[in-house]
C-alpha cells in the first residue's frame, strides 16, 4: 500500500510540474495578447490628397517629386489629416518627412524610388546612429515628434542602395569598396568619442564627407504609428528604425536587401510593439531591440519593453530575432511565437548580443513554436563579449535572465545552443530551452563558456539523442 501511495504521489507531482512549466509560457503570451490589445490604433480622416494635386510626376527620373510629396504630407496634417496617396508610377524623390495624422499610402503599382546623391540629406537632423545621439543625414521617411502616423499600402519603397551607392561607404570590398576611397570608419570613430566622452548632442553634428549613412525610415519620439502592407528595398542602412515610439505595428511587411548593416526592423527604446506576418531577407539582422549605446543609453535609461513577433518569415540575416547590441537601456518582455526561418545565410534563430561596455538587463524572452530549415551557427546564441575590440568604458557588466524557448525544430545548424557568460560573474540565468528538436547539428549541441547558473535543458533532441541538463558552474572567489 505504502508503495502504491508513494508511486501516486510521485505521478502527481510529476503532472503538477509538467503543468506549471506549460503554464509558465501560457500565461506569458496571455500578457502578450493583453499587450497587443491595449496598443492604440491609428486612425484617419477620410480625406485624400494625390501627390500628383501637388506637382509630382511619375515616371521621370530628371523630376524630383520630394518637394511636391513634403506639401502633400503638411497641408493634409494642417487640414486636420487624411491620407496622402502615392499613386501607381515610378516616382524620384529626395527625403520625406511625415506629419501628425497623416497616412502616406503607396498604392499597388507605385514606387517611391530614392536618390542616392547625399547632399539632397543635408543639414543634418536630429537622430540615433548605431545607438548614438547625434545630427546626421536626414533618414529617407523621417517623423519627430508626430502622432498618429502610417505608411501603407501595397507599393514599394526603393532605397537604391547598392555597391555603387550608398553601400560602398561601409569600407567593405565585398560591397563595392577600393583602396583609396574614403569611408565612414573616421566619422564612425569620432561619434564613438563623442559618446565616451561625453560630448553634448548639439556638437555631435555629422557631415556628408563622415560617411554615416541614412536609414530609409526612421521614426523619433512619435506614438501610435503604423507601417502595413508595403515594399521595402535596398535600404543604405538599417530599414526601419522606431526611435523612442509607444504604440506600434509593423505588420505584413517585406524587407529585401542585402547591404551591409541593413537591419530590417530595429525598434529602439520603444514600448509596445508588435511585428507581425512580416517577411526578412536582410543583409544583417531581421529584428534587432536596441535602447542605445553605452553612455548615450544609460543616459536616457528607456528600455524596450513588450515587444510582441509573430507569424513572421525570415531568410537570410545575422539573426532572426535579436536582442542588442546597444541595449544599455534595457530590455524586458518579448513575446515571439509561430514564426519560420530558412537559410544557409541565416546565422543564428535567437540571439543575445551585448557586452561590459553596455550594462542593462535583459530579462523576460519568450520564444516558442519557431520552425527552422537550416541556419549557420546556433540555434540560440546568448553572447556577453560581443565586439571585444570597442574602446570604452567596461565597468558595465550586463545581465541576462528568465530566457524561455519552447518547441524549436531545426533541421540543420553547428550548434544547437551556444552560450558565452563573464568569467568573473554569473550574469546569464535562469535560461530555459524545453522540448526542441535539432537535427544535423555539425559541432555541439551545447557549448557554454563562462559563469552561469540555473540553466535548464529539458526534453531536448539532439540528432537523435537526448540533450543533458547543464551542471551548475560555480563563481570565483
């Protein structure tokens, strides 16, 4: 009887456990969908201005229609809003800057098509550069403090960047760099030093011979934004970078172009968000949550903060979804869920990149139901040395907890988990990564460097074979 008593009880706790690790990620994406109803919606006057009312000609790559598509974009604002339609044609254009209320809306057959002669992004506006406060080149879609925003539609919006343009200014040969050309390494290297030592903003002002490329859009210190629907390519930079925005989504969107640092989404410092059925082919990484670099991070202390990815579609990149690397500010509550990524370019499903340079905490990463064809490195890569070459100030260990991944399949990668921690502190923990599946792995299916603790690896199939639990490691006295 005792025997009896005791295997029922064992049966019981046994289910009771299973049945707390399952609800732990439901009630995770019960906060999220929480999250996702509570962003506000944009809304629009039903109103319509044709850019062509204004003076814009499709078509002819001699007009630049920037001048005509701006006046659209701030009469329709002045008149209260609506939507500024951009309308089927081939139209050349300069930089654009959207207006509070206004929905710029690319129908099917139209494309904005950007020039690529730098002076036309110049004086300089106020703006973030890889994390970094300064002036710099007017982004290609530009908002500053604007609410109730949208770009829409079923166009395209064509950066032109390519190894003749804009591209080459990285100093990369791979993308059309030569001996002898100038690139944006000095100017790279004096905004780092502005931002180490501190120099005030008003000073940090970029020029055209500094090289540092424009984003194709950039929303700053804006709410309640929309950006559904629409086409982007061949950005010069990173392709969308919300800055300091509450309440966005980003839905049903395709990213395609392969320049360097041309990150697809890189929401930084902003407070829901949702990504959702939004196609990546990119020449970085697809998503990357930042909230600024080193000092100019700390500074502001805004972290991002419930970021909700799903149901979308990655090919190539550094990383499918990211975290970092200028994330001093912070991050917490990410939700991502039934998404697909598949290529031999994709470096990595899941990825954690910072460094003692950065400092902030990371806490609160919710991945489950991801399907992965093949990627190059690892399944998840959780890295704090990133960049070991950065002149700065390493005084800022950063730490990264409660990391949960559940129900990832890969059919191809080196690593299935791969996970680099301090050797003086235990700043990765309480990680989980429960009931996946990784086929063809070429190295290991674990590799963990550094101090760690309470890493937990359950029910996790590595060709073929169960994956151990991970032994705590201890700190160095």
């Amino acid at each position: 009887m005792k025997k009896k008593n005791l295997i029922c009880a064992l049966l019981l706790c046994t289910a009771s456990s299973a049945f707390s690790q399952t609800s732990v990620m439901e009630q995770a994406f019960q906060r999220a969908d929480s999250i996702v109803n509570a962003i506000r919606q944009t809304q629009f006057k039903d109103v319509t201005y044709n850019i062509c009312d204004f003076g814009a000609v499709a078509n002819n790559n001699k007009v630049y229609n920037h001048e005509a598509i701006n006046l659209a974009i701030l009469t329709a604002s002045q008149n209260g809003g609506g939507t500024v339609l951009v309308p089927a044609g081939d139209f050349y254009t300069g930089p654009i800057t959207l207006k509070s209320n206004v929905n710029l809306h690319i129908a099917k057959g139209a494309t904005l098509k950007f020039i690529t002669d730098q002076s036309y992004y110049f004086p300089a506006v106020l703006t973030r550069w890889e994390g970094l406060d300064c002036y710099n080149a007017h982004p290609l879609i530009y908002a500053y403090g604007e609410t109730n925003i949208a770009i829409t539609g079923e166009g395209v919006i064509d950066g032109q960047g390519s190894d003749n343009d804009w591209w080459w200014m990285k100093g990369k040969k791979e993308h059309g760099y030569k001996a002898g050309m100038p690139s944006q390494k000095e100017g790279r290297d004096r905004l780092l030093m502005y931002a180490e030592t501190q120099t005030p903003i008003d000073r940090r002002v970029m020029k055209p011979e500094d090289y540092l490329r424009p984003q194709l859009i950039n929303i700053y210190r804006c709410n309640t934004v929309k950006i559904e629907g629409v086409t982007l390519k061949d950005s010069p930079f990173w392709v969308i970078h919300p800055l300091f925005v509450t309440d966005l989504i980003v839905r049903n969107v395709t990213i395609d172009g392969l320049g360097p640092n041309g990150d697809g989404c890189d929401p930084e410092s902003c407070k829901n968000v949702l990504i959702e059925g939004c196609k990546f082919n990119t020449g970085d990484d697809c998503i990357a949550i930042k909230s600024g670099r080193n000092a100019d991070g700390r500074k502001w202390n805004v972290p991002s903060e419930n970021f909700i990815i799903r149901n979308c579609e990655m090919k190539n990149g550094h990383g499918g979804v990211v975290i970092g690397s200028e994330i001093s500010g912070g991050y917490r509550n990410l939700y991502v869920e039934n998404c697909v990524m598949d290529s031999p370019e994709l470096e990595r499903v899941v990825r954690i990149k910072t460094n003692t340079c950065r400092g902030g905490i990371l806490e609160n990463i919710f991945v489950r139901n991801i399907t992965v064809g093949q990627c190059q490195e690892a399944v998840m890569r959780i890295n704090t040395d990133y960049e070991q070459n950065e002149k700065c100030d390493r005084s800022f260990p950063p730490v990264v907890r409660n990391v949960n991944l559940e129900n990832i399949t890969c059919q191809k990668s080196d690593y299935g988990i791969l996970i680099n921690g301090l050797s003086q502190d235990e700043n990765v923990y309480d990680v989980t990564v429960r009931n996946c599946t990784f086929n063809n792995v070429q190295k290991e299916g674990k590799n963990i460097t550094g101090l760690t603790r309470n890493i937990k690896i359950e029910n996790v199939t590595v060709n073929g074979k169960v994956l151990k639990e991970e032994k705590k490691k201890k700190a160095k006295k």
